[in-house]
C-alpha cells in the first residue's frame, strides 16, 4: 500500500474526529449550555449510558429502513423500467410520479397511520415512498440513453424488445441503478426516522422525540450520530456491491489501482 | 415481384418528418445486388447513404417504391442480418468473445442450440477472433482493447453467425489510415471465406474500388444512383492492387463523378 493510498483510507476518519474536536472546543470556548448544543464528550457519555435502548431503537430503524429501501428498489427498478421502456407509459406516468415526489413525506404519515395504525408499517412506507423516485428516475435514464445503433444491431438481428431490455437495457442502466442506490438509502433512512418521530412508539426517531421532550439534549444529539453512521454503513454496503456488480463502469479507477 | 436478384430497391423514395419540416432524403432510387454480390455505395456526406441502409434493413420504411431482401418485401426489421457500424457499438459490460457471441443469442437455430452445444459456439467465436488477429484477447474488455482492436471485433460480431447481408456503414470511418487498409484486408479475407452479400456505405474511394464487386455513386439529397462501375480486379486484391493504373483509373473516374455532381 502506498503512503498516498493510506492517506486516502486515514482522512475521513481524520476530518470526523476534527470535526468532534472543533465541536467540542466551541462548546467549551463559548460556554454553550449542553441544553443548547451538548459537548460531544457528553453525547458519547450519555451514548454509552444508554446504549441498551439505543441499540434495540436503532436496530429497530435499521430494520424498517431496509425494508422500506428494498421494497423501493424493486418498485423503483418496475417503475423506471416501465417509464424507460415507452414513450407511453413515460408521458402518461411522470407527471404523477413528479406530483407525489414534491409532496412532503411527513403530511403523509398520518395518512398511513389512519390506515394501517402507529408503529413500523408507516415507517417502512414512507422510507419506501420516499426512496423509489430517484431509482426509478435513474433506471429510466439508462434505458432512454441506449445508443441507437446498438439497437439498431439487435433489431436487425431480430431481436423482440424483451431481448433488447433484457441483453442492452438493463445492463446498460445498472451503473445508473447503483448510483441511485447510494442516494436511495440515504433517503429511506430520512423517510423512516421520520415516520418515527410523527407517529410511532418505537424506534431511534421515537426516542429522539421523547428525549427531546424531557429537554435530554445529549440523548437526541446520540440518536442523531446514529443515524448518520447507520447511513454511512448502508452507503458503504451499497458501494461495495456496486464495484462488484458495475465494474467494467470504473474502468478507470480500476486501471489505476 | 422479385426480380432474381438478392437486394432489390425499386424506386424508394424517403422522406423524414412531416408538413414543412420534412426531407426528402432519398428521391426514387433503384439498385440491384446479386446474391453474394459485394457491393459500395458512395457519395457526399449527407447523401442519404446511411437512409439506404435502414431502409434495406427494413428499420425504416420507404415512402414510395418497393425493397425486396431474397423473395420477401422488407416492411418491418428483416432478422439476422449482420450490422456494423463506424461506432463500434461492443457492448462494455460484456467480454470481447461475449460480445461477438451475441448473435448467438439472438439468432434461430443458434438461440435454440447454445444452451446445449456452449463449447463448439465459443470454439467457432475464438476461431473468427483468431481470422482477425484477435486470438488472445476474447477475455478482455471492449475497453482494453484499442479502436482498430474494437472494430474488428465489431466485424466479427457481424458476420458471425453467417448472415446472407452485411450491411457495412462506414466501418473503418474513425480508424488511422494503417489501421483502416489493413481492416480492408481482413474484411476481404472474411467475405472471400464466407461469400456473404454485403452492402458497403462509405466515402472514401479507395476503400469502396478496394472492397466491392461493383461501386454505386449517390448524389447529393435527395438521393439517386448517379453512376455505377464494376471493378474487374481479381481477387485477392492486395495494398499493392491500389497503386495499380487501372485502381487508380477507376478511383479517379468515381472521383470526377462525384465532383461533377457536386458543382452543379
């Protein structure tokens, strides 16, 4: 490993804990009540002393935020291949999928509470709800960008079109499919924490919410670093499956390691 | 009515678009090729050469006038024909040998029988790969390989599931100078093993009095057949055959053609 490569794995962690540090002294400079913005000191503390329920909560979260972002990518991957695959369905379908987009995910947990009652099934939904549009909008864009010619090579070889999506479209729109991925967990994540906060007993956002609610600041600054590192992990384990599964797409990154 | 001929083009007219935005990109052309006939089809850029071919191919259809491919008129996408084009459009994500496999995949009977008979298509893939000079590099990718490398490839993929028409749309357009003759010969060796109808869109001269049996001049759009010649060089005609008079005659002689046409 070269001195340039070790740099390169060192420095998030190096920017993280400057980051913690900056935090810590500012708190400390400017005497800022923990009330207000907690010591980082004092957020692990109060992480280590709750770790318990924190762990139980989180896993909780983990859990829906998974199956929400599953169930968005496989009707994400339909959607944007339906959308993809025909100009009718494209024009029938995308003003409606752009008007539910914009719509705040938040005003629609009570919905789905009126319909399904507190807990984990409003939570997975609108992780689900929240994440299929970008998947479904990069799945469509790889299959709209298909140079005419390599169709035109498959139509006359006669190829059907469930040859052409199945041997060009969908390997063409798998790097656009990951690239999605990365941005989809991230926002599955916001999607149910979320849904926790409005409308359930369990749950890291649930916990932040009544933490906050008995002014136990350092408790919601905890679930709050939680979140983050559980979204840095699923980020991390989309990456990886990315690199696997799109290589010949970083070609050049390849050729340089 | 089919005439006997394998490609036969009966006055097509081709027009894109509607109302007044429409072209006229091929107005009233006629052409027959033989069966096993290699024929070039030359002219200005923006001729309507490249309209020929999806016409012929059947991915567009004409306006007017009628296109027969063997005894059938072409209405929709004829199948298993062979297409290459100047991008060599190899697909990345598939290995050299996968790519000129493709065929295979796509291609009856060839679709029903790879499954079971795996190893002899990969022997007869690796075999094309070896024709070319390609013997080592059917693992790599179309990325590691260099632009004459790719088009070549690009060829195999073509005729390798023995296509009765290889419809060929300036195939050596992007490559070097050194690349694109020896490409000529490579592809000279393939047609004279194979004896395929191919149908060569081009604008360089040299290329098409190299490659074709017989050499059509297209004007300027809308698109007609305004000459033609036949190229009585035996084959196997070598770099050597284009420093011959009578290549260069016959280079000459398209060229004036064509200048002809485009001072009027």
């Amino acid at each position: 490993m070269t001195n340039a490569r070790r740099l390169q794995i060192a420095i998030p962690w190096l920017v993280g804990v400057g980051l913690f540090a900056v935090w810590e002294l500012a708190c400390r400079v400017f005497e800022i009540p923990p009330f207000v913005l907690p010591r980082p000191s004092a957020v692990f503390a109060t992480m280590y002393d709750y770790r318990g329920p924190l762990l139980e909560h989180s896993l909780h979260t983990l859990f829906t935020t998974i199956i929400g972002f599953v169930l968005a990518v496989a009707g994400g991957t339909a959607i944007g291949l339906a959308v993809g695959a025909s100009s009718f369905v494209y024009v029938g379908l995308y003003p409606v999928l752009i008007a539910f987009n914009s719509i705040p995910k938040v005003a629609l947990v009570p919905v789905i509470v009126i319909w399904f009652g507190i807990g984990t099934i409003p939570a997975v939904i609108t992780a689900c709800s929240i994440a299929f549009f970008p998947i479904a909008v990069n799945i469509a864009t790889g299959l709209a960008t298909i140079e005419p010619e390599m169709r035109d090579v498959l139509r006359s070889l006669g190829a059907n079109r469930w040859e052409i999506l199945t041997k060009v479209g969908l390997p063409r729109s798998t790097p656009y499919l990951f690239a999605s991925l990365k941005i989809a967990i991230t926002l599955s994540f916001i999607g149910s924490v979320i849904s926790e906060t409005v409308a359930s007993n369990i749950g890291i956002g649930y916990l932040m919410l009544s933490a906050s609610s008995r002014f136990e600041v350092p408790l919601v600054f905890a679930g709050l670093i939680i979140v983050g590192a559980m979204g840095i992990g699923m980020y991390a384990v989309c990456v990886v499956f990315e690199r696997r599964m799109t290589r010949w797409a970083f070609r050049s990154q390849d050729l340089i390691s | 009515m089919p005439t006997g001929n394998f490609v036969s083009i009966r006055n097509v007219s081709l027009i894109y678009g509607e109302g007044e935005d429409s072209i006229l990109a091929v107005q009233d052309l006629s052409l027959e090729i033989e069966k096993g006939e290699f024929v070039a089809v030359v002219g200005p850029s923006g001729c309507g050469k490249s309209s020929l071919m999806k016409l012929v191919t059947g991915l567009v259809r004409a306006t007017r006038g009628e296109i027969y491919v063997g005894d059938q008129r072409v209405l929709d996408p004829i199948r298993g024909v062979g297409m290459a084009f100047q991008n060599p459009t190899l697909m990345p994500w598939r290995t050299t040998l996968a790519n000129i496999m493709l065929p295979f995949e796509i291609v009856q009977p060839h679709k029903r029988l790879i499954g079971r008979d795996r190893a002899r298509y990969v022997a007869q893939a690796e075999q094309l790969l070896a024709t070319v000079g390609l013997r080592q590099f059917g693992g790599k990718f179309p990325w590691e390989l260099s632009g004459g490398m790719q088009q070549r490839a690009n060829l195999c993929r073509a005729v390798i599931h023995q296509p009765e028409l290889l419809m060929l749309d300036e195939p050596f357009g992007a490559l070097d100078a050194f690349t694109r003759e020896e490409l000529w010969s490579v592809m000279q060796r393939v047609w004279i093993e194979k004896r395929f109808t191919g149908v060569l869109v081009t604008h360089d001269l040299r290329e098409a009095a190299f490659l074709a049996d017989r050499v059509f001049v297209i004007s300027p759009r809308p698109g007609r057949v305004i000459y033609e010649t036949r190229i009585d060089i035996p084959r196997p005609r070598t770099l050597q055959t284009t420093f011959e008079p009578r290549f260069v005659d016959i280079v000459h002689a398209l060229r004036e053609r064509i200048s002809q046409e485009l001072t009027v």
